[in-house]
C-alpha cells in the first residue's frame, strides 16, 4: 500500500480529509485533516449584545442548531444570574429532543447505512429498500416537526430565547405530537434491530468517555460532567478547568484532553454513564442491541444512538404529557442586564456542547468561548485510527479506505461545529 | 433528459442544505424533476465534470472557493446563490468587522499567522455571476422550490424588493418599535411571510437589506420610538457588511 488521502470524506458534516503515510509496508501515519476554514464564532460575538450570541452561534452548525441555540442560551442565563421557569425546561428539552431525532435518523440513515450494504449514499435505497427509507424519514421528519412545534423552525429555532420562549406551541398540536412520538416508537426499536444485525469491526478505544449524568433525568438539558473511567463528577462551570485545547497543525479545529488523555464524547459514552437513567423501552431496546455495558468499541455508536431514539420517543411523550398537565408559563422571565461570566452546558446529538461568555455592565459580550462535541473527539479519533489502521492494513486498498471511512462515520464528525 | 444539478458548499453552517434534505415530503417528487449528480452531504460520489445547475451554499472564504466558483461557472448554465451566507456574505463575513489577524490571534493565539489562501468572506456575485438568489438563514424550503423550478423552466431572477415590515402588517402582528424594541423588519429584505415578528421575535434582518430600503428614514423611525438609532446599523451588521449598514 501507498500513501493515500481521501479528500472531503462524504456523507459527514463539513469538510475533512483523511490523511495515510505508509513506510516500508506499515502505516507510519493517520490522521484526519481538518480543512474547513477558520470560522473566528469565539472572536465574532465579542462586542454584540448578549441576545446575539445564542443567534449568532447558532450558525456554527445548521445540523443541531437548536442545541447550540439552547446551549448558548444556558450560558447567557448563566451569566446575567436568569434562571427559567420548569415549563421553560421541559420545552427546551424536547427542542434538543427533535434535534436528537433528526440527528441520530440522518446519521444513522443517510450516513452510516449505506456503508453496510455497499452503497455510495442512501438515494438507490429509496428503490431496493423503500420500507427503510420510509422509516428513517418518518423519524427524521418527526424529529424536524418538534423542533418545528416548539421552536418554530427546524434549523435556526426562532421562538427559544433568554429566559424562555416567545410562543408556545397549541396544547391540541402537543397532543397530537404524544400520540406520533409513540407512533414511531417502533420505528425505532426496529432502527435498533437493523443496526444490531450489522457487523461491526471488532476495536475498543482508549479514550476516556465523557457526557453529563443527573440524578433527575437522562442526562441532556442538565447535569455534571462525568468521566467514565476516571469517575469523578465536575460542575459544568469547572469546564476550562477539566478540558483543556490545543492547537494542532494539520486542523483548524483544536484537539482537547482530558488529564493528559484523549476523550470520546455522543451517545456510547451518554449510555455507558446513564444507561440505568434510561426509560422501561430504552431498557428494553438496550438489551435488543445486544450490548454489554460498557462498550468501549466506537463502531457502537450507531446502536447507542438507535437505543437513544427508542428512548427520546417514550421520554419526549412524557415530558408532552406533563406539559398538559402542570400550568405554568414559559414565557421570557425579566431580568437585569450585568455584568457576569457564565458557562452552559447540554448533550447535542454528538456529544457535550459548552458555551461560556462574559458580559460588561452594558451587556455587550467581552469573552467566547465554544468546545464543540466534534473538537472534543477529533484526538480521540486520530489515536484510534493510528490503532484500528495497523489491524486492517493487510486489506485490499478500496477496502482498507472504506474502514476507515467507517471508523470516522462512527464519530458521526460534524467538521462545522469542530471548526467554528 | 432531466437538468443535472450539482450541490456545492463554501464556508457556512451546512443549515440551507440541511433544510433541503428536509423536505422530506417533496424531496423525492423533486429529485424526479432533475438528476442530482453531486451531493457531497449525502453521497460518497464525486464532482462531475458536467452539469446544468449548481446550486450553491455559503459565503467564499478561500482562494480555493474562488477557484472552484470559476470553474462551476464555466460548466453550469444556471448558479443558484441559496442562504444568506452566499447571497450577502452572512454571517461569516461578520469576521470582516475585524481583520483577519485579529481574529486568527482571538480564536487561535497570538502566535497563528493567517492561513495560505484564506481572504475576507465575501458574497458569491462578488466573484462569479449568479443566476438566481434565494436568501435566508436559513432558506424556506418553499420559495426555494419555487426559485428552483423557475430556474429549471429558464426564467430570470425573483428576489422582493420591498421590506419585510408590510408582511407584518398583513400578518397582523403588534409592532416591536412601537414598544421601543429593536425590529429590522422596516429595512429587510421581504419574502419570509413576518416569520419571526409572527412568532412573537423581532426581525433580526437574516434576508439583508432591502434594496427599496431607506436607512435614513429608518434611523428616525428607531429615535421616534425611542430606539437608538446607532443601534440600526450595528444590529444590521450581522447580516449585512458594514459599507452597507450606514448607507
């Protein structure tokens, strides 16, 4: 085998290129090349208002911008000391909950399908196979129509704002979205036995896994930071203190660590920390996955995912149910402009996302500060290809690509927000 | 035999695509209608060499993204600019309020020199001719349809030219200026049927100014109802570049 590159690896979000030196035979060298160019988010919120930052930064990724939206907004509040009504928290939990749906659909569909059965992308499968490509876009659609619901617009949500929403969906429509989150529950327990009957290499990753854990709830609105193996727990204010980023030469996105190690963030390690925090039907599609906890092995991804929707569809229900029931209003809560420096975190579909700003007295941001999911793997991914790479070397060179194609796709790379 | 279309991203948030991809309902009807050569969101095939409508996403922030306008150009018979990053420059060229060592030094340390190739984010008409122009951060999947048949049928260009303010009104909605609350609206470019204002959020200009807008009559309007009227041009700055702003 030669040196190769694969450039703008497809079906990921963003452009990046997959970089292999070979010596003497043996791959010397991995590594994934981040070439989207530097987008300066961190750099352009500084000097405008605080209630442009969550609209500004929102635009790092058009794939899960409502979390960067919510995120974004956390961290505000954060700041200027602004704490939401319950009713407020349950909305934007099914706002992260429809972008969850249609994330882990699209990755799961659009992105990682087609390399199971041989396909350049998901489109002849709409001909071969139309029942899948119905149910991925049943999940995908309904997962776009609660963001829709509750946020106004699927991409860019318009109504979530500081101290809550500036609409609120009619309880006749919230109604009617219980009945069809329950509707795709099967769809989605039927994603997880499609996945589960797909061969996976057989790798295991080093890397310590991250993903915030609460008592309260499976953890994606709230919670502490928590490490798999190392087991400690950290406020989510401690975030610059436990990660810390690098600049790299072959990316525009910087690496981060955690004590010296590369970490993994997105749905394994989400599982791996909070499987016990899961619904009676995520329990359930848990053991239908097959998977022993923890898994370690980053091809599990795309199971821990599918395990996540089962769980989404009966937990969103839930919190729908209790919106029709306790009152209240989610209608913006006033508060004082001042200065103040906050931090915000919750689970984007990728993994934890962290936005942290400060505010002057006038309310005109001084300091951004954005750790993507994506940024927090990418030295994970590179230490894994430099380990799965050797195992696979004796392959046919197409073959050999597409593995390591694969082993990128698992990350489910969203090279947008890495570099933003 | 159906217009090839080739799909080709520059620097954005990949959003306009992603609501391409979500119109779900009509994405196949529409896939019929044309032959969709390269997606690279959601294939693996590569860029032919080919092609009768390129359809094009974001702002140019590279000599590479120059370089592969000037080829699309020579090959499609139609460019079609969707989202605001491609239409005005949009959000990326926000970076372009500072220069770009003072951002590379922000974000990257003092010690990052500007990237090789990389130049001020700029508008796709500023380097080729564009066809036709669907604003928007992101697009309406719906006047996208209706921009992309009227593209396939050969027909020209159909941006509003008017403000976004008179939509409001149709639509009803109380007025944020009146209650002394910054809304674009009055200088927006039309067309988004009051989204926003309709769900109860002031208009943040993401379709860029209008071109029958009048920004000296806007600033009065802002200090008639108690709204700084510098506020205008720095809130416009999101969308808009700063020669534009204080017109």
């Amino acid at each position: 085998m030669a040196d190769l590159t694969v450039e703008h690896v497809a079906r990921i979000e963003g452009h990046g290129n997959i970089s292999v030196s070979v010596e003497n035979g043996v791959v010397s060298s991995i590594r994934m090349d981040v070439v989207e160019p530097a987008r300066f988010f961190e750099s352009m919120v500084v000097g405008r208002r605080f209630d442009e930052a969550p609209l500004i930064t929102s635009r790092i990724c058009g794939i899960c911008s409502p979390n960067h939206a919510v995120t974004s907004i956390k961290a505000i509040e954060s700041a200027l000391g602004v704490e939401v009504s319950e009713r407020t928290k349950l909305l934007r939990k099914l706002l992260v909950y429809g972008s969850y749906l249609q994330n882990h659909a699209t990755h799961l569909y659009v992105f990682a399908a087609p390399d199971f059965v041989g396909l350049p992308s998901v489109f002849p499968l709409a001909a071969t196979h139309p029942d899948i490509v119905a149910r991925a876009l049943k999940i995908k659609k309904l997962g776009n129509e609660l963001c829709n619901l509750v946020g106004g617009r699927s991409v860019h949500p318009v109504t979530a704002v500081i101290g809550g929403f500036t609409a609120e969906p009619d309880p006749r429509k919230l109604e009617a979205f219980r009945e069809m989150l329950l509707d795709i529950a099967p769809d989605a327990v039927s994603t997880v036995e499609l996945f589960a009957s797909f061969e996976v290499p057989a790798f295991d990753t080093a890397g310590e896994m991250l993903a915030l854990s609460s008592t309260d709830d499976y953890a994606i609105y709230e919670g502490e930071i928590a490490a798999l193996d190392a087991g400690w727990r950290r406020p989510v204010s401690d975030y610059r203190e436990v990660i810390t980023e690098s600049i790299v030469g072959h990316s525009n996105a910087k690496h981060t660590m955690v004590a010296g190690m590369p970490i993994i963030v997105g749905a394994l390690p989400r599982l791996n920390i909070n499987a016990g925090s899961l619904s009676a039907a995520g329990r359930d599609a848990l053991a239908k996955a097959g998977l022993t906890m923890p898994s370690r092995n980053p091809f599990h991804t795309h199971l821990a995912q599918a395990v996540e929707l089962v769980d989404a569809a009966e937990r969103c229900a839930g919190y729908i149910g209790r919106l029709l029931e306790m009152g209240g209003s989610s209608a913006p809560v006033p508060f004082k402009i001042q200065a103040g420096e906050g931090a915000g975190a919750t689970e984007a579909p990728r993994g934890t996302l962290y936005h942290g700003y400060g505010i002057d007295d006038d309310g005109f941001i001084t300091r951004g500060d954005v750790i993507t999911p994506t940024a927090q793997n990418l030295a994970n991914l590179d230490a894994d290809m430099r380990a799965f790479a050797p195992t696979i070397a004796d392959r046919p060179r197409d073959e050999f690509i597409l593995l390591i194609e694969q082993l990128v796709r698992a990350y489910d790379p969203c090279m947008s927000c890495a570099v933003h | 035999m159906a217009p090839r279309v080739v799909v080709v991203s520059l620097a954005s948030d990949f959003g306009c695509q992603v609501q391409l991809t979500n119109m779900e309902d009509d994405l196949l009807d529409v896939l019929g209608l044309m032959d969709l050569t390269y997606w690279q969101l959601a294939s693996s095939g590569h860029m032919p060499d080919a092609y009768d409508v390129a359809i094009i996403e974001g702002a140019v922030t590279t000599t590479e993204h120059v370089e592969l306008l000037k080829d699309v150009r020579s090959k499609a018979a139609a460019v079609v600019a969707i989202g605001t990053c491609a239409v005005t420059g949009g959000i990326p060229a926000l970076a372009n309020t500072a220069g770009l060592e003072t951002r590379y030094a922000t974000v990257y340390g003092g010690g990052v020199a500007v990237a090789p190739g990389r130049i001020a984010p700029a508008p796709i008409d500023s380097i080729i001719d564009v066809d036709y122009h669907v604003p928007g951060c992101p697009i309406d999947t719906a006047e996208f349809l209706r921009g992309l048949s009227r593209v396939l049928q050969g027909l020209s260009d159909h941006m509003p030219d008017q403000m976004m303010c008179a939509s409001c009104k149709v639509s009803e909605n109380a007025c944020f200026l009146e209650v002394g609350t910054v809304c674009l609206g009055l200088v927006t470019r039309a067309g988004c049927k009051a989204k926003c204002p309709s769900l109860g959020r002031p208009c943040t200009g993401c379709r860029g100014i209008a071109p029958d807008a009048n920004l000296a009559s806007a600033r009065e309007v802002f200090a008639r109802y108690g709204c700084d009227p510098a506020s205008l041009a720095s809130s416009l700055l999101v969308y808009n570049t700063a020669a534009e702003v204080t017109a």
